[in-house]
C-alpha cells in the first residue's frame, strides 16, 4: 500500500483566506432536516433535543436511562458534533407506557424542543439533510475573492470527500483496517469492524474524486461515467451527449466514483481505467473489502450546495450558512472557500 497521505486535491488550492472555526460551540450550528414530521400516535416518542457540546450517543444513553428502556430502544437519524449546538430527533420505544418529564432530567446542555409519538421508531441515515451556520472568527483575505469562491461553489458544486474524521488521527483508522486485513489482528466488535472497513472504502473513494480533480474532469461527463441523479442514489450509465453534459453542468446528475467492494466496476473506457489504477495502489485494502463481503458501489463525486450565503458580520468575522444532504461534511464546503483551523 502506497504511503498515506490525505492532502487530496482542492479545487480552490490557491486560496488566501483564513479564519478560526469552533471558537465555541455556538459557531458551529447544525440543525437537522427531517423526510417527514411524526404521526402524533404510536408507541414510539420522538423528542427533538438540542445539544450544546455533547456527543449524539451520549445523549441517547441519557434518554434511555430517564425512559428506563434498553439502549437499543433508543435511535437516531444521525451523529452530529459533539463541539457544536445541534438539533436533532431521537426516538424511544415505550409501547403502552407515558413519557417520563424528559425537561426535569435532561442536563442543562440537552434541552427538549418538542416531544410527538409516531408508530415507527427512527432510523439511521432517515433524514433530508442538515442546515448549517457556521461563525468564522479572525478572518483575513480579500472580501472579493470570498465572493467570488461562494459564487463559484454555488455554480459548480464540491468536491464530494469524506471527511478527514472518518480515517482517525494521523490516519490510525486505515493502519488498522490494513493490519486487520493482513490478519495482524482480529476485530471482534462489530463496531470498529464497521469503523475500519468504512475508512478503508472511504479512502479509495477520495484517492479517485482526488485523481479526477487533478485531471479536471471531477465535475464533468466523461464517457464511461455512471451519473447519480442529485439528491437521489439512483444511478445509470448512458453516452455522453449534449444532453447529458448540460444536466451535469445543471447539477441534475453528477458523475460518481466507486466505493470498493466485490463485483466489476459499473464505469467503463477511460473512467474505469482510472479507478482500476487508484486501487491498484491500495490492494490490501481492496482485497480486505472485498474479502469482508462489500459490493461494489458508487458515490457522487460532486455535491450540490443548497441556499449557500455569506454575512460578514462584523470586521474579521464571517457567518456561512447552507444545506447539505444528509452523509455530507461541513468540512468540505470550508475547505473549498479557505484555510479555517478549530
């Protein structure tokens, strides 16, 4: 396996601008967007909590314990910062019992926003997407080219990554997925087999949206491509026509990227060519996915950003606010704009 590295390519590498993020948690806000709002009966409470500097799962241990239920009686859609205020639905299983007073127990940093039943509890990755706000302190650049990167990221999109968070720090994450997959060591809990073979996957995945933004070609349609329609996982392969490059660049359909696994790639001509070379640099960990029992797959390499704004809100203070669709990062939309350090 060839060195490991995660300085992916950027679209917007020469940027000049800088700022401080997570100065404290109210920076960074996410608020999440719910499919549907609850049915108002069932044997399922859904509570949504705001969060002030507290991990997802902890607070779901605390609801279990003030329901007096089974952890696993507790869901969510999905995780969100622990350094940050969010807000977000959880569930709880209580078949035929009342709801304890959630406000008289809950800490000072979870606070109840609104309490339905619903017949079905919640599940993972059942979301729309989440809405960001997120305060830049200490920013210096040019306010132009500020600007002008928004307008670019509204016109074209980002690249598609997963974030840095996904490999661990200093990429332990994918030494460990590649120890284990050379059987240096057994993985008994099913979590961190979940952890190191998603890392793994992961980094394959941003080694090929890398390579394609290197050649320019992350954003466009390119014959052998399959497309993934916007908001949608839905894929199809067709010829590259007029047709097909103007939705791309509408941001209709995206061209996608494979995510490792068993079976033959979905993409072919040139564009199969490349993902066959970026994995042949990584094949301990192509061989353990596919070993694990992972089919192929394939994953947007461009994400479209919804209702992107910038305020500056005062001198050497900016305040960014957008939607992403659920699974995407934060992180990969600041990095496109600027260099932000926590």
């Amino acid at each position: 396996m060839t060195e490991l590295r995660n300085s992916f390519e950027k679209v917007n590498a020469n940027s000049t601008l800088k700022g401080v993020i997570r100065s404290c948690p109210e920076d960074f806000q996410v608020d999440e967007i719910q499919q549907f709002t609850p049915s108002g009966t069932g044997e399922h409470v859904w509570l949504h909590i705001q969060k002030t500097g507290e991990n997802t799962d902890w607070v779901g241990d605390q609801l279990a314990k003030i329901a007096d239920v089974p952890r696993r009686d507790v869901s969510y859609a999905g995780m969100k910062d622990r350094h940050a205020v969010t807000t977000q639905w959880f569930s709880v299983q209580m078949p035929g019992r009342e709801a304890p007073n959630w406000k008289e127990q809950l800490p000072d940093s979870v606070i109840l926003l609104d309490e339905q039943r619903h017949n079905r509890k919640l599940k993972r990755g059942a979301l729309k997407g989440n809405a960001f706000k997120i305060t830049i302190r200490d920013f210096s650049g040019d306010e132009e080219e500020l600007k002008h990167s928004v307008s670019q990221i509204v016109s074209q999109g980002i690249p598609n990554y997963f974030g840095e968070q996904r490999f661990g720090h200093d990429n332990s994450n994918i030494r460990k997925a590649s120890q284990w997959f050379k059987g240096e060591f057994k993985v008994k809990s099913r979590p961190k087999r979940s952890i190191y073979l998603s890392a793994a996957r992961s980094w394959i995945f941003n080694h090929i949206l890398s390579t394609r933004i290197k050649d320019g070609t992350w954003n466009k349609a390119v014959q052998g491509d399959v497309f993934m329609l916007d908001g949608s996982k839905s894929c199809f392969s067709d010829v590259v026509d007029d047709e097909i490059t103007q939705r791309v660049q509408d941001q209709a359909i995206h061209p996608t990227g494979a995510l490792w696994g068993r079976g033959s790639l979905a993409s072919k001509d040139n564009i199969e060519v490349v993902e066959n070379d970026v994995a042949s640099q990584f094949d301990v960990l192509c061989d353990g996915l596919e070993k694990h029992g992972l089919k192929q797959e394939r994953k947007a390499l461009r994400l479209s950003v919804k209702d992107l704004s910038i305020t500056l809100v005062d001198k050497g203070v900016v305040c960014l606010s957008f939607s992403l669709p659920a699974g995407a990062y934060a992180t990969s939309v600041l990095s496109e704009i600027g260099y932000f350090k926590a």
